[in-house]
C-alpha cells in the first residue's frame, strides 16, 4: 500500500498524527508526499525534517516554490506567511542542517510517474501551480480545461493542492471523499484524477487531518483527528501568521 500525503502547511500536531495513523496500519510500504510542506503554519523546519526523514518523494508545491522564488501571486496573508517561512528557515537553521534543507527545497522534482501513475501537486498541465475544483465541472467552466488534463494522464493522476479531497473521473463528475467512506475502486481502466486531501488545512469542511492510501486497485481516504488547538495558539502568538489563519484550522475551510 502506498499513502499520499499532501498540503502540510507546516502543522506539526497534524502531521504526526498522520504518520502514527499510517504506523498503526502496519500495511504502509512507501509514503509520496505531493507538496506544500510548508507555508501557514507555525513549524516549518520541523515539519520539513520530518517529511524528508519519512517520505520517499516530495514533490514541489506553490509554497516551496514561492519560498525559494519569490511569493508572486498569492493573497497579503499568504505572502506575509511565505515570507516569514523563508526567514525562518534561511535564518533560524545555521550550517549544514540549514543548507541541506535549502538545498532540497530547491531542487524538489514538480512530477513523478511511475508505471501508469502520474504525481504532481496542482495539475498536469502546470504541475505547481494550476487549480483543479470541483468547479472546473460547472456550467460556464472553460470547456476544454479537464478534457486537456484527462488527455495528460496514462491512467491515474493523484494531485493535492485544493485540500479537498476526492475523486475526478474521466466522464467529468466528481466524488467527494465524504462519500467514499468504503474506498473508492479504480480498477476499471478508466482514468481518475485523485486529490489526495490535506494534512495540515483540510478546506472541505471536516477539520481533520486527511490523507489518502492506495492499494492499486482502489483509494481510501484516511480522516484522522489531532490537536487542533495546539497548532491554532501556536499560528495566533506568530504575528506573521495570525488569527484567521488559526480559526480556519478548527472550521477545515
Ligand atoms: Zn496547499
């Protein structure tokens, strides 16, 4: 089985939590992480540490991206969060341990395959940045945006980015995670676009931290509770991060 793990944010209470959810299934052999370790949250080094010692792959997000390039694009609050990441990395962790850490944060690969199984952390058509909602399935949506995505994928594409999970099908419907509470069976040949959820900002009004396992033939999305309150009092007492940034946590939106 391999676990998916997504959009972090820096939330150390959240991400624990998940990795003990995965030790505890002790059916876990690989752990792909599809981006945004950092950014929002209170614990960037720390969540960044963790992520390498445990994961076989991470892949590039917008957060990382604006930390090494610049935060281009994003809202105030965002920008403001991303800019003190930065310095909390390049200033806070001196020597080798802090180089490292930089180092990998440059050269983070933006996709990965691996037979017919695409990763990336925002679509395949701009694998770092790119948005793929629910709403791109809407009346008055470009009518071309998801036939071009489908026309990427061999067979399956697994994304983060929106924390929201669930599942895109080829015929253009999408399955929240809330509805899949058994799995989801993939095996059909059909090609499905996967979002994988957030660990550390769950956006689709269930606060828990999220996560999705993969057998090969179906997908299971974890939900997994943690301390919310913990990461909240430590996002409120950084004036660069703010008291908005830490109510969304409890509301998972
Ligand atoms: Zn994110």
């Amino acid at each position: 089985m391999i676990a998916f793990i997504s959009d972090l944010h820096a939330n150390m209470p959240a991400i624990e939590a998940v990795f003990a959810d995965i030790d505890s299934l002790g059916t876990v052999d690989r752990i792909y992480c599809l981006g945004d370790v950092i950014g929002y949250g209170p614990q960037p080094v720390e969540a960044l540490e963790m992520t390498i010692d445990r994961c076989s792959l991470i892949l590039m997000g917008n957060h990382e991206a604006a930390v090494v390039g610049g935060a281009y694009g994003f809202r105030e609050q965002a920008r403001r969060a991303i800019e003190w990441t930065r310095e909390a990395i390049r200033e806070n962790v001196k020597g080798p341990r802090g180089k490292r850490l930089w180092d990998l944060l440059r050269n983070l690969p933006s996709k990965h395959h691996f037979g017919d199984v695409l990763l990336v952390h925002g679509s395949p058509r701009d694998p770092v940045m790119e948005y793929v909602l629910e709403s791109d399935l809407w009346e008055g949506a470009d009518p071309r945006k998801m036939p071009e995505i489908f026309s990427l994928i061999d067979r399956l594409c697994f994304v983060g980015h929106t924390h929201r999970p669930g599942v895109f099908t080829e015929d253009l419907c999408f399955l929240p995670a809330k509805d899949l509470l058994d799995g989801y069976d993939i095996s059909d040949g059909q090609k499905y676009l996967i979002n994988v959820g957030s660990v550390g900002q769950p956006r689709d009004d269930d606060p828990r931290a999220c996560y999705c396992l993969f057998s090969g033939d179906a997908v299971y999305f974890r939900r997994v509770e943690y301390d919310i309150e913990a990461t909240a009092s430590l996002v409120r007492a950084n004036p660069h991060l703010g008291a908005r940034l830490a109510e969304r946590l409890a509301k998972g939106q």
